[in-house]
C-alpha cells in the first residue's frame, strides 16, 4: 500500500495529551492511503481474523461493483478468457454481489450499518458513530461483533 502523509493540526475537537498548554498548537501526521480498517489493525485494535474480514467483504464490494459509479464505463476492453473457475467477469461480479449481501446478513440488523460504513465506506469511527447518533467510542464493539460475524460466514479461522 502506498502512503499519502500530510500534516494535520488538531483542532479543538480532537484529542488532547494531559499536560499540553492550551492554545498550543499540535500537528500530526496522517496516512490518507490508509483505511479505517487497516488503522484499526495496525494499532492492535482488531486482531488479524477480524481484518481478514473486512478485507475480505471490502474485496466483494468492490468486485460486485457496488459503489458508485459515473455513467461513462473507463474500463478496459476485455477479452473473454475461461477466468476464475470459468466464470464471466459478469459472473463474477454477480457472485460477489451474492456473497456480500450474505455476508452482511449475516452480520445482522443494528450491525451492517457501521460495517458498511467503516469497511467498505471507508469512514473513520468517530465519524461513523456521530453519524448514527451512538456515543463515542462504542463504535469499536459494534464493529468487533460485526467482523466476528462475518469472519464466520467466510469460514476465516
């Protein structure tokens, strides 16, 4: 993956360090190439299995093409070839669509939300949990049981 830092100033709203004057200025530095996801991992919030998951159910997201799209189609012609199992690009992209809507069945009613948005939306937990009107930092246990979930339905062990 590859890493697009930049410096951000913290603002009033972000976090403090006990200790630091107020109205000093703090600045951080930030990957914008990194996901909410692979954040959460790399700072040991969520062991590999749950990030296997997410990657896993971002992976059909995007195969099924499910995000959006403009109207004018860029892609490359294609040659037709026998592919994965024989299968059409069109096929591929209709059992990946199947296995997503599975896999966030299987996640449940109250949790595909902040899977969808964090996973596959690509939007960080505070933003997501502000989105859904919950308190912040439960985002972080919703999300948990939801990948748990899925990691199930992928047989990821």
């Amino acid at each position: 993956m590859r890493r697009r830092l930049v410096e951000r100033e913290l603002t009033e709203e972000g976090p403090r360090r006990h200790g630091n004057a107020r109205g000093k200025r703090r600045t951080v530095t930030i990957n914008l190439a990194e996901s909410p996801l692979s954040w959460l991992h790399a700072r040991g919030h969520i062991d590999d299995r749950l990030f296997d998951a997410g990657e896993r159910l971002r992976a059909d997201y995007e195969r099924a093409q499910l995000g959006a799209s403009v109207t004018m189609r860029w892609d490359p012609v294609r040659v037709r070839t026998t592919g994965e199992a024989g299968l059409t690009p069109t096929e591929r992209q209709i059992a990946a669509k199947a296995r997503f809507h599975a896999a966030m069945a299987t996640a449940g009613k109250g949790l595909e939300d902040i899977l969808w948005r964090v996973v596959c939306a690509g939007e960080g937990l505070p933003e997501a949990e502000k989105e859904l009107g919950w308190p912040a930092r439960s985002g972080k246990l919703v999300l948990k049981l939801a990948l748990d979930r899925v990691a199930d339905f992928y047989r990821i062990s």
